[in-house]
C-alpha cells in the first residue's frame, strides 16, 4: 500500500452568491486539487486517495453548500465525517464566504439565476433560510470572508495572502493577517475578529491643509504621530497583538482581520493601518485593505 502524504484540506463554504465559484477558481491557481458540491460522505475517500497520490496532489480544495439541501437539512453529516478526519490526524480548514442580503440579492438579480432555497420567488427569504442553516458552520470556520465590498481581484487578493506557497507553507504555517481600516458611518465590518475605534485620536479634518488629504500622506502622519497619545496607542496595541496572535495561532486560526476604525476611514484609521502592518510584518504575513478610503476620498471625513 501506498504510503500516505500529508495534505493542506480547505473546506470551502458559506453562502450562495458570496463568491465561493471565483474562490475555488484562485485555489485552482494556486496548485489546489478542487472538488464542487462534494457530498460530505465522500471527504475521506477524497482525502485518502490524495494522500496516496505519491505527493503529487498536497493542497485539496472542497466545496459544499447548500446544493447539497438533504446534507444541510441537518449539520450532522459534515460533523461526523469532519471528527473521522480528526480521529485519522488529517488536519483541515473552513473558509467561509458570506454578504450582506442586499449585495447578494442584487447579484441573484443580475445573474439572473435562481438561488438553490428559492422556492416562492422571493430571493431574500431563501437568503435568511441559508443563512440561518450555515450559522453553526460559520462559528466553526478558520476564515471568513465578507466579499460585500470586495471585487473578484480583491477577493483573489485575499485568497492569494492566505493560501499560497510561502517559504514555510510546507511546515504548517499558514497565518496570515488582514489589517484593515473602515469608517464608522459606513458601517463594521462583518468578517472583522478585532475592531478597534480609533477615533479618540486628533481628526486631521478639522486641519484644512489636511482635509481633503488620506492617511498615506506624509502631511497626515506629520500631524497625527506629533501627538505623544498616538505612538503610546500604536506601540500598547501592537504589543497587545504580539501576545494574542501565538494563541490564536495555537488555537488553529488561519488567518486574523484587525480592523481600525474612525469616522469615515479617511485619515486616523489610514495612517494607523500602515503603520501597524509595518510594526507586524516582520514576524507575520500581513496585507493592508483600506475599506473606504475611495469613499473618504470623494466625501472628506467628518
């Protein structure tokens, strides 16, 4: 008998519409084997004969989701055969992909097709239905990702940072940070594991050389790092996250979302973002996303 391989197993899930057709795509890119709508029985025959493939297959992809109606009825079947993996010391992910219900109506609407719950014609009812299955699946997850803002090529983007080869991919080491700044009058962030408000800080706003500049203008980190409060803050909340991120780590996580909030994501929240990645990167895969500074940019922040 063949010798069994170690393998890098990504579940990939979540709600329909959120992109998980585009995720799968990248994966595939990226050297994953990929599998849709795999029914949860045949995972262990999957990952078995990926095992005995001699190496040649090392990062498996599957996808399931609510296609599969009899399977999500009940969260019993992917339990069972999740804890067989387990009992066997394969290790796995769960990435799971999920929208707001507007964004995901609005997609249904302009694809035109037909969402696998919908059976009265009403898309956000069978939205809430698959939400409402999926909540006990999204708790288990490694990664979520809210696409609700996101294009493909940002959605690529993220997928890339968290699931390509790096130097140590092979050892096991797969955590990866998104730092990412918001505005508050947009809303938080709904992938978000950490959401700091850093809206005690000076607003260059109300400087009217500043006004209409971002936080990755050097005039703005001038302003705001020439108070002593902003570089006690950076340096006390980078080591708060030097702490916490070996645990996480411990605990199985994959992949972190550290949002930094002020009002309208333009100036505060910008700043502190690149210089908390900077602060971060020399020890952790770290990517900067910066929600709504094209918004900021056309508004100002308030």
């Amino acid at each position: 008998m063949d010798e069994k391989q170690p393998i890098r197993l990504v579940i990939v899930t979540g709600l329909s519409g959120a992109g998980k057709s585009q995720a799968i795509r990248c994966l595939e890119d990226l050297g994953f084997f990929c599998v849709d709508n795999l029914p949860p029985s045949l995972i262990p025959k999957i990952t078995e004969l990926c095992q005995q493939s001699n190496g040649k297959i090392k990062r498996v992809a599957l996808v399931m989701d609510v296609r599969g109606a009899l399977f999500f009825d009940s969260l019993g079947g992917l339990s069972e055969e999740l804890g067989k993996l387990r009992q066997q010391g394969i290790q796995y992910e769960i990435l799971f992909l999920e929208a707001s219900d507007a964004v995901l109506v609005r997609r249904y609407k302009e694809s035109r097709r037909q969402h696998p719950l919908e059976e009265d014609g009403s898309v956000l009812e069978a939205i809430r239905t698959e939400r409402k299955r999926l909540q006990e699946l999204r708790g288990s997850a490694n990664v979520i990702m809210d696409t609700t803002d996101m294009t493909v090529h940002d959605l690529k983007k993220s997928l890339i940072s968290i699931y390509q080869n790096r130097e140590n991919g092979e050892n096991g080491n797969y955590f990866s940070i998104t730092i990412l700044s918001f505005g508050y009058k947009y809303g938080i962030p709904l992938d978000a594991d950490l959401v700091m408000d850093v809206r005690f800080l000076p607003n260059p706003h109300y400087v009217d050389e500043l006004k209409y500049l971002t936080g990755l203008d050097s005039q703005v980190n001038e302003y705001l790092f020439s108070y002593e409060e902003t570089g006690n803050f950076l340096n006390r909340y980078c080591d708060l996250l030097n702490y916490l991120l070996p645990y996480y780590i411990k605990e199985g996580k994959t992949h972190l979302v550290v949002a930094i909030g002020c009002t309208g994501g333009q100036h505060r929240s910008v700043a502190l973002t690149e210089r908390m990645a900077a602060e971060l990167s020399g020890d952790y895969k770290v990517q900067v996303h910066h929600r709504d500074l094209h918004r900021a940019k056309v508004e100002g922040e308030p």
